[in-house]
C-alpha cells in the first residue's frame, strides 16, 4: 500500500507577518530598511514590507486591546509574499533583524497573522470611534524619498498643531496621512493637506497615488501634470465626450490649486446651526 500523494503547493502564494516596534523617531530609518529590502526580495518573488505607523496606538488607546502600546516606540507590521515558504519565512526573518526592534512578534499561525492585520483592516472604524473629526489623504513618492516625506509630514504637524497619523505601503511608496483636528481647527487642514500636495510632487509622486482626483484633488492636477499634459487630456476628453456628461467636474481644475480647495467642497463648511462633517477623505 502506497502512501496518498501529498498536496501540490505549485502556483501557492505563502504569506508570513510580523509586528516590529522601533522608535518614535525611526520612521526614516524604518522606511530605509524596507526600500533595501523590496530590492533584495525583488529576486525572492517576496512582497513588499507595509509600514503602519500610528496604529496601534490608536487601537489601544479606544478600546483594541490585542496587543499594547509600547510608549516611544511604533509598530511597523510587516508581511511577507512567495511561492518558496522557506524563502519567504527566511526574508521575514531577515527584515526583523535588520530592523532592530523591540517587542517583535512573528505570526506563528494563520489566527495570529489575522489578529495583527486586524489593525490595519480597522483603521478606519478607529478614526470614526475617536472623538476627534479626521481627513485621509493619498500621496505617493519614490521609495527613496519616503525618509524626507515623513520629516515634512511631522514638521507640519508640529507647526500646525494637528495631529497627524500616517499609514500606508512602504514598498510602493504610497503613503495615507490622516490629519485629526477639533472644531477649532478646520480651517488648517486644507492648507495643511495641500501642502502635503506640494511635498509629494516635489519630491517626484503624485497626489493621486492609489485612488486618484476625483472633485476634491481636481484643483491641484496641474501642479503635477503640467499645463501641456491637462490640455492633452481636455482635448481628448472633449473628443470623447463633447457635451461634457461624462463624470462632469472631475479631474480637470476648475479653481486654483491653493489651501482653499476643501473650503469649496459641499459639505466641508459647518453651516450656522448645522452639523459638523466628522469625516472626509481624499481617497
């Protein structure tokens, strides 16, 4: 009697997690580290390691208790993708090492790997359960530059007060900085938000990244594109659609690309005796 033939795993993708605490102040070195490593899993068929910053520490302070906050320190959850499951466990390894954190946690099974990307799944029901309102936004740069758009993200913050809690996918550069802000203070975030705008495309992204222009972004196309690529794309537009029923007034400016663009916005304003819009993403 022969032994039953054992499960194919060709065509598999293996997942493995980890959560890393590094410090408070890290968070370039912390970007650094990963754009070293999706270099050197390019040839592993590895993914990209995703950086959260922030969000444990949100969780635990409103109620997510799987797993505590480490006071200075932020998490950067990590994980791991391949069809080589020694390969991909052995570059997971790799990257807490390199990363020289404190309390690290390596998934141990597939119930823990989804108790650490819980974090990342609820990220928006923790921003809507918080006292405070909150605006996401979604820029991208060059890995590379990831390090300096972060020192932007934090001066802003300092000088303006808010605060400011940035996720996002450090191997594709694309980054989520959600700014928190009392009544009191919206009437910052739009010039705050646009000049997280300028950063990116100074440093060479884009501020339409994974989720594009939409009505809210429109406004600030041209300071990435240029006049010469927006006028390509009105022509081609007005080809396509020369009555303009099509998606109308999305994409193409219509205002000037300032601080101002959320103020234009419906629904941003607080109306005399209205309610006050909690919530607003740029995403």
């Amino acid at each position: 009697m022969t032994d039953p033939p054992m499960p194919s795993t060709e065509g598999r993708t293996w997942r493995r997690s980890a959560l890393v605490r590094i410090g408070a102040g890290s968070l370039a070195v912390m970007a650094l580290s990963a754009a070293i490593l999706v270099s050197a899993g390019a040839a592993g068929k590895s993914g990209p390691a995703l950086a959260l910053p922030d969000v444990v520490e949100i969780h635990s302070a409103h109620g997510a208790s799987f797993v505590p906050a480490l006071e200075g320190k932020r998490p950067l959850f990590i994980l791991a993708l391949g069809s080589d499951a020694e390969l991909v466990q052995l570059e997971l390894l790799r990257m807490v090492e390199l990363l020289e954190g404190v309390d690290n946690r390596v998934a141990q099974s597939s119930l823990e790997r989804e108790r650490l990307w819980d974090a990342r799944r609820n990220f928006g029901k923790v921003m809507m359960a918080m006292p405070n309102s909150y605006f996401a936004e979604d820029v991208a740069v060059p890995i590379g530059a990831i390090p300096e758009m972060a020192r932007r993200i934090g001066r802003l913050a300092a000088e303006t007060g808010l605060r400011i809690v940035t996720v996002g996918h450090v191997g594709d550069g694309n980054l989520h900085p959600t700014l928190l802000f009392g009544e009191d203070q919206r009437h910052l975030v739009g010039p705050a938000a646009a000049r997280i705008f300028r950063d990116a495309i100074e440093l060479g992204g884009t501020i339409s990244a994974e989720h594009g222009l939409g009505a809210l972004k429109r406004d600030h196309a041209e300071a990435e594109h240029g006049a010469l690529a927006m006028g390509l794309m009105r022509q081609l537009k007005t080809m396509l659609d020369p009555s303009g029923i099509l998606n109308p007034h999305k994409v193409f400016p219509e205002q000037p690309a300032d601080g101002e663009f959320l103020s234009r916005m419906p629904g941003w304003a607080v109306e005399p005796g209205g309610r006050a819009r909690r919530s607003e993403a740029g995403l």
